[in-house]
C-alpha cells in the first residue's frame, strides 16, 4: 500500500461480549461501558469489575457513591463495604452507610421470603458494618481526629482487648484508656490482661487508675442499635450464643460493644481471679527487680480493689532491707507457712538492725495473721533462741510493744522470754539481753500478773550484775 506500506490481510471476528471483556482486561472501563450500552449487554459487570480495580483508590464519598450506584446487586455490593477500607475518613464513612443502606434494602423487601441462614447473615453484616463505625472513631479519636487508613485497617482487625493489649506493651495508658471506655463491655473480661501488658519498668502510678475499671459497671456508649442490637433482633441472628459458644472469642474482633453487653461472656473478672491475678502481678514486679512499682501495686491494690498484698509487700520491704538471701524466690516465700514466711523475712536480720526490721517488715506481717499472729511470733523466736539469744529475746520485746499492730500478748511474751533464758542461762550478750528485757518489763502494764513481773525484774537484775562484770 501507498499509505504506509500496510496491507489489511484480513479481519478476524470478535462478538460484543469478547469486545466487552477485552477492555476489561485492560481496565479501559469506559470504552466497556460504551460496548455495553451499544450492544444491551450488562453494564452492571463493568461497574463491578471497575470496583474491584479502582475501589480502593476511591478517596471522597462522592467517588464510592458514584462507582456502586450502577451496582443493583445489593448482596455484592454489601460485601464489598464490608471488606473495602476507604482512603479517606469521607469514604469509609460512605462504605458504612452504603452497606447499611444495602442491608436495609434486602431486609425489607425479601425480608418475609429469606430463609433464617438468609437474614441471620443479613443480620451480621449489619453488627460488622457498625462495628466498622464504631472503630473509626475510635480511631479518629486515638489519632487526635486525623484518619490512617492503615492504623484503621489494622485497629478494625483485631478486637478491642487486644488493641488495649498493644497500647498497654507500649505504655500508653490514654491509649488504653480510650479504647476500654469506648469499648468497655469488650474490654471487661479481658482487663487483667490487658493490665498485665503494661511493661513491669512503667511507673505503676501512671496507670494504677485503670485499675477502677475492675469494679466499675460498664455500659455501651452508644443506644442499641434496633434493627440489628435488639433482644429480638439477637435472637434471630444467633450473636449471642455463638459468643457464649466455645470459639466465641473470635467474634469479639468485629461485633459491636452493644451486642456483647447481651452476652454472658460480658461479665469482669471474679474477686477470686482479681485476687489470683494481683498476686501473680506482684510476683512479676519482684521477679524484674522492679520493687518500688511491686510497692507501688501493692498499695493501688488494696485501696482501689481492697486486695491484700501484705505477704509480698513484706517479701518486697525484706528485699530492700537485705534481710532475705540475695537468691531468695518470692514464689517460694508465698508458698511457706506463716513461721517459715516470717523467719524467711527476718533471716539477716541483725541486733542493731532488729528495731527498724520489726516495723518495716515483721509488724505487718503479724498483723495480717489475725489471730495466729501470737502463736507465729512466740514460735519464732524459740526456733530462733538457739542460734541468736539476744536476737529472740529483742524480737518479744518488739512484738510486745505497746501500739505495735502486731497483736501480740506482753505477758505471753514475758513468759516465753523466761521460758527462754531457763533453759539457756549462760547465753552471752548480756548489754543487749539487759536493753531487752527492760523494754519487756516496761510492756507489762498495771494488769499484768505480779509474779511474772517480779520475776522479769528479777532476771533484769541478774543479767545487769552479769553485764558488769563481764
């Protein structure tokens, strides 16, 4: 040919339909839509196939709604706001609408027609579709109003508690603290978790308020949504026993707040798992060496949750003090007797030292023990006695001070001091023993028994002659 040096050797025929999915091929979707509407063939496979190409670049609410109105299958369509994640916060809000608006549509006109498995599925879509909704907030919320369209997509992926979890690992307490007020029915069972995430070095007074969280009643901080949230509307799509269903934990990730406040697995954790889940917490403290913070929860504990620690906070104090072994384990020292514990706390105790460690460390210690706590100390010091005369006998003297919280009888201990000192006359260290037995002396009041008093004032003076002439 003149024109070129082309020859049209032939022609080869092509039906609409393979014209048509051609320039799909090639994403030239508006010369597909012209093939279609010349040839009456279903433009709706453009509108879809254009979705599913350019959806995600869809960044204003304007540009969702003007690729899915062509779509009339409202199935398909609700899918796709379910699984799409919009590029601006404009979009996504416009996915969730459109979805709701889709789902609303099916219910209503073949709501009477569908099957149970048919509107029960409906139904989730809706609870995913507003679980999207409420996780945009708070999303919005955690990024100061700003919307991350990857922050967001992985935020909506995981549940709740385990969000708080990751803002916890990092030692954000406003992180935790928004998520759990926001979802707090999802948070509820899984607190101490999320407590326990918070790294043992973080400074416990910065995030011992979560600890209201325990014992405070949540609420869902919307209304119940009723096409969707209602008693009625539960029962049919089957949410809450398949929470209460063993695998239910998985549903936690994309219902709403509102449909898990229905369910018995929104309930907080026992006083009996609080108590389990404080001591082992406190453990966890002590084990990284972070006593202070061990201190810290200790007290958090028993204001905010009326947990006693007494046991631990006393191991914690002894640690400081250096009267434990460098070595000593907190999960043995818990697991020992009351007189093996408190043996354990006072074991490098020294004479000079004894005042200061019976407050600090023994004092609470007989306290917490109620009733055992006179059998525990007099018991104490007569394993004591053999090893540490002097020690014993000062120890009595502590316990039976008068304003001590340790509830131990003067008289009883008086009488186990004399009880002592028969059965070992020529114990040494008489300075001491005298300094001793004089604050016992001064612990029997005017209703002691007159004997036993002349008797300690007799035993005074005895050890004082022996002080002089040593």
């Amino acid at each position: 040919s003149s024109c070129g040096g082309w020859v049209l050797s032939c022609v080869a025929r092509r039906t609409p339909e393979q014209m048509l999915h051609s320039h799909l091929a090639r994403s030239r979707f508006a010369e597909a839509r012209r093939v279609a509407e010349a040839f009456h063939l279903d433009q709706e496979v453009v509108s879809k196939r254009e979705w599913l190409s350019l959806g995600a670049e869809a960044d204003t609410a304007e540009a969702v709604r003007s690729m899915l109105r062509e779509v009339k299958d409202d199935s398909w369509c609700t899918e796709q706001c379910v699984a799409s994640v919009g590029g601006t916060e404009g979009a996504q809000r416009e996915l969730v609408s459109e979805g709701l608006r889709r789902v609303d549509a099916m219910l209503v006109v073949g709501g009477s027609q569908m099957g149970e498995v048919e509107v029960r599925a409906l139904l989730e879509q809706r609870v995913r579709l507003l679980g999207q909704l409420d996780a945009l907030e708070t999303s919005l919320a955690l990024l100061g109003g700003m919307y991350h369209r990857e922050a967001y997509a992985e935020f909506r992926s995981m549940s709740p508690s385990r969000a708080a979890c990751v803002f916890a690992q990092t030692g954000s307490v406003d992180g935790v603290q928004l998520v759990c007020s926001r979802h707090p029915c999802l948070a509820l069972p899984h607190l101490c978790q999320v407590l326990s995430s918070f790294p043992e070095s973080s400074d416990v007074d910065l995030w011992a308020p979560l600890l209201d969280l325990l014992v405070v009643e949540p609420r869902p901080e919307r209304p119940d949504d009723p096409k969707c949230e209602s008693g009625a509307a539960l029962e049919a799509s089957g949410l809450v026993g398949a929470l209460q269903a063993e695998g239910g934990a998985e549903l936690e990730a994309w219902v709403t707040d509102n449909v898990f406040s229905h369910s018995s697995a929104c309930a907080p954790p026992s006083r009996v798992e609080v108590e389990g889940w404080a001591l082992r917490r406190v453990l966890d403290f002590v084990r990284e060496g972070c006593l202070s913070n061990a201190r810290k929860f200790a007290a958090a504990a028993r204001a905010r949750l009326g947990v006693c620690l007494d046991g631990p906070s006393g191991f914690v104090d002894a640690l400081e003090l250096g009267l434990v072994r460098y070595d000593a384990d907190c999960d043995l020292f818990l697991s020992l007797g009351p007189r093996d514990a408190l043996a354990c706390l006072l074991e490098q105790s020294q004479d000079d030292t004894l005042r200061r460690d019976f407050d600090r460390v023994a004092a609470p210690f007989l306290a917490g023990l109620g009733g055992e706590a006179e059998a525990v100390a007099l018991d104490l010091a007569q394993g004591e006695f053999e090893g540490r005369p002097a020690w014993a006998i000062g120890f009595l003297a502590c316990a039976a001070r008068s304003g001590s919280p340790a509830k131990v009888d003067g008289q009883a201990c008086a009488s186990k001091a004399l009880e002592l000192l028969r059965s070992k006359p020529g114990v040494g260290g008489w300075a001491e023993l005298f300094g001793h037995l004089s604050s016992l002396l001064s612990c029997l009041g005017e209703g002691a028994d007159p004997a036993l008093v002349r008797e300690v004032k007799a035993l005074c003076g005895r050890v004082q002659c022996a002080r002089l002439l040593a």
